[in-house]
C-alpha cells in the first residue's frame, strides 16, 4: 500500500504542481495542467509495482483527474463565452444609444418643420407666428377636413370612405333574375370569362349556403379551385372579392379587424375592416375570403363573428373597436362600435392535410361546408356578362324561396326518426340550430333547380355525419352498415348517396 500512497502523491503532485503554477503563471500552469505526457511518465514509471487491487484505484484516481480537467476545462470556456457576450452587449448598447441620438435630432428636425407649417397655418388665418396661441374657436373651425384629418383622424381608411361616400345614394339595380336563371348565370359566366368550370349542382350548392348561413367552408384537397369559386363569384357581381391569407401566427380578432397602437394613436384598419364599413355604405353584395382558414385555429381569430353572427336580430350584430370615442371618428362608428354589415358574407377555404389544425365543431355547427375534391369538366358555355346585384334583392329571393318550399311534412318526419336513430346507435344528436339551417338550405336549393332529397341528402352527410369522425371509428365499425340499411328503407336505395359513400369512406378508414 506504501508504494500506491507515494504513486498516488505524486501521481496528485502533477495537479496541484499545476494549480500552484497557475497563481504564478496563468499560461504556464495551463499547460502544466493538461501536460498529459507527465501524467503517463509518472504512470508508467509505477505500474510494474501495482497490485492488482491498487490497479482498481489507478483507474479510479485517473477518472477522477479527467472529470476534473474536464470541469476546468468547461470552467474557463463558460468564462471566456461571458466575456464575448458581455462585450457583444456593450458594442450593441453603444449602437443602439448612437441609433437613439441620431432618431433624437430627426425627431427635432420635424418639430422644426411642424412649428414652420403651424406657422404658416396661423399667418394664413392673418395672424403674426408667435400670435398663434390666441386663435378663437370661429376660425379653428374654418379649418379645412384634411388639416383636421392630419392631426386627430385615427381611422385614416374609414375616414377616406366617409369621404367618398358622403354624396352616395344606393344604388336599384333593378336585378329580375330568378335563383334558378342565377345558377346558370354565374355557371357561364365563370366558364366564359374566367375559364373556370363547375357543374350546376356544385353551384347550387353554393347558393343555398349562402341562404342557410353567413359563414361558408369551401374544403377539400389542394387545387381543386376552392378560392377560385368564391374569387369568381366576386368577378362575376362586379364586388372583388376581399382576401384574406390566414397566417399560423394568427390569435384573435385583431387580425380580421386590427388594433389601436397606443405610441401613434392611431387604428392599424384591416382591408376585412375596411370592407366591412364600405359595405355598410351600399346595397352590393359583399364576399371577404379567408383563405386557408385552418392554418391557424379558427375559433381563435374568428370566435366572436361566430357568436355575433349567431345573434336572432340583425341589430344586435354589433363589435366594439375602441373602448373610447373621438369626435373625428368614422361616421357609422357609433360609440366606439361598428354594425357588421347585412350584405357581406365570409367563404373561408380548408385544405384538409396534415400542416393544418382541425376545424373544431363550434365552427362547423355555425358554417355550411361545401366538399370541392374534383376539378370541373370542360364545358361550350353561353357567353355571360358580369352583373350587379343588389343584396336586398337577392335575401328576399331567400326568403321566398323559404316561403315557397318548405321541407315537407314527410321529410321531417323521417329526419325526427334518423335523429333518433343516429342518437340510439352513435349517441350523436343535432341541435335547433342545425335544423334550421336544414330548412333554410333545403328550400334554397330547391329553388335553384335542385329536388329536396337530395339537398337533404347533401346537407346530413356534411353537417350531422361528419360528427361520426370523433368517434372511435373501429367501434362503429359494424353500426355503419346496419346504418346504411336503415338509410335504403327510409329514403329508398337509389337516394341519399351522398351520405352512403361518406359512410362507407368512413369504414375504410378503420
């Protein structure tokens, strides 16, 4: 054992020989420190004399010499990375306090220039410069609008439309079209002018929804023209369409409406917003585009439209964009809030794949999902013009199509019995909402030249079977086809295909 505690003193010497050079020579005790050759001369100079159990302790004391090299090591490397980026801290400091001076003296250089025109305001009013403190309220008030509009408008994109508005009477343009000839209309027009191809049922499927709710959702795979559709439609009324790129960075509403920056007090507006106040201006029928809508969460950035456009009386379809008023405020901002427009309507588009989050139930219970998964058929379409429309025209065409085909009382009748149904085998039920929706959309597509069960048909498959995904699908599995059943003796074989291909798509997905 002596000749381990002289190994070991030595062995220790070479370390602590260093530490001491490091107090009397920085330099040469690193090298000291790590003069690896050292520590195997020492090694090797013993290890004919080791034990076999003073061997296990050689190992032991060399892992221990390296784990504190290495901590030495780290030490002096975490030292080294703080001084760099103690230094990088000053430099950037001094450059920002340069950045700072220099915003300084232009911010002083504009004060200058702003007392030059006040002055040149004041002496317009016959007034010497320094008499300008003692102007009255008589001819502050002979100012012009843009001077006031310099200093105190702080929705500068509102304020511009009241601007261009404020001699606009609505227009009549005097639309005697049907739903049905509507159809057909805007189905020529796009293939003619625009080279874009539907088929009439897809079209009609459009229009309904615009009957049934204010919130449509054009989905499906990727370049099958869903954007396309709701860009048409604004080409073809002769109101482009306002769209809108979704963001994944989007969070809440100030990305549809925008947000008042307290630094310049003035409203960042939106183009959404500024379609939404123009509109409140006319009778046109106003389209704004969400386009992607679920690259971000949509009850995240469009939860309160939703629950707005939920509202039973169009009065109470009102937001709060400021909580403060201004007297220079647009004049349809009524105390600090806006009235969302009864002509504008919101087509969002979903691409359903994996870089998107899934739509959550409260959005779909509130929109009309439209399927687009297949490009449409090249066809000799009539030359068709673009045309104006007048909103109030065509929600009264709604209305009287409501009138004229209510769903039938034999329908209903086997809806109430699928619900039950649907309840007792899936535990899934649809809500007062959803049926009026149903009736809404059914008597609209009627009217455009569709039969009532198949828009029945349409309308469960999208908004009461799509429910069937948040189910444990390997569950259901065997409900599926007594379902299906069930569906051949209520409706008939040779009806609601649309909701037995989805059931059986449903199926293969387990």
């Amino acid at each position: 054992m002596d000749t381990y505690v002289r190994f070991l003193y030595e062995f220790m010497s070479v370390f602590f020989s260093g530490l001491k050079k490091i107090f009397l020579g920085f330099y040469s005790g690193i090298i000291q420190m790590f003069n690896f050759n050292q520590y195997l001369f020492v090694l090797k100079y013993y290890k004919d004399e080791f034990k076999i159990s003073e061997w296990i302790l050689v190992v032991i004391a060399i892992i221990v010499m390296l784990v504190i090299l290495l901590l030495v090591f780290f030490f002096f490397s975490f030292l080294i990375r703080k001084y760099i980026r103690f230094h990088r801290t000053l430099v950037e400091q001094e450059s920002m306090l340069e950045e700072i001076a220099e915003l300084n003296n232009k911010v002083a250089q504009l004060v200058v220039e702003k007392e030059k025109i006040l002055a040149m305001k004041v002496s317009q009013l016959g007034l010497k410069p320094d008499e300008s403190n003692v102007v009255d309220d008589t001819q502050i008030e002979e100012k012009s609008d843009l001077d006031v509009s310099l200093d105190n408008i702080r929705f500068s994109k509102l304020h511009a439309i009241d601007l261009e508005y404020q001699n606009y009477k609505v227009v009549d343009y005097h639309n005697t079209f049907t739903l049905e000839e509507l159809v057909e209309l805007f189905r020529n027009f796009a293939a003619s002018k625009l080279r874009l191809y539907y088929t009439t049922n897809m079209i009609r499927l459009f229009i309904a929804s615009l009957s049934a709710t204010r919130l449509v959702i054009l989905q499906g795979i990727s370049g099958t023209g869903k954007t396309s559709l709701a860009y048409a439609w604004g080409k073809f009324i002769l109101n482009d369409a306002i769209i809108a790129s979704v963001q994944p960075s989007w969070r809440d509403r100030t990305e549809l409406f925008g947000y008042f920056n307290e630094f310049t007090k003035k409203f960042n507006e939106t183009e959404i917003l500024k379609k939404m106040y123009e509109a409140g201006y006319n009778d046109d029928v106003y389209i704004a585009v969400l386009d992607e809508m679920n690259i971000a969460r949509v009850e995240y950035y469009f939860a309160e439209m939703l629950s707005i456009l939920e509202m039973p009386s169009r009065d109470e379809w009102v937001i709060e964009l400021v909580p403060s008023v201004w007297e220079t405020d647009p004049k349809k901002l009524i105390g600090g809030k806006l009235k969302i427009p009864d002509n504008m309507w919101y087509i969002g588009t979903i691409n359903n794949d994996d870089s998107t989050f899934a739509v959550t139930d409260k959005v779909y219970d509130r929109a009309m999902p439209i399927d687009i998964n297949d490009k449409g058929t090249p066809f000799t379409p009539v030359p068709t013009d673009a045309m104006h429309i007048n909103s109030s025209y065509l929600e009264n065409l709604f209305a009287q199509a409501k009138n004229k085909h209510p769903l039938s009382q034999e329908m209903q009748d086997k809806i109430n019995k699928m619900d039950d149904y649907v309840i007792k085998h899936f535990r899934i039920a649809f809500g007062n909402r959803i049926v009026k929706q149903l009736k809404d959309f059914v008597a609209t597509y009627v009217e455009c030249g569709g039969s009532e069960v198949e828009g029945v048909d349409y309308f469960i498959a999208r908004k009461i079977l799509r429910k069937f995904e948040q189910l444990n699908l390997a569950y259901i599995r065997d409900e599926i086809d007594g379902f299906i059943t069930y569906l051949d003796q209520e409706f008939g074989k040779e009806n609601f295909n649309e909701c037995k291909e989805y059931l059986l798509r449903l199926k293969k997905m387990v």
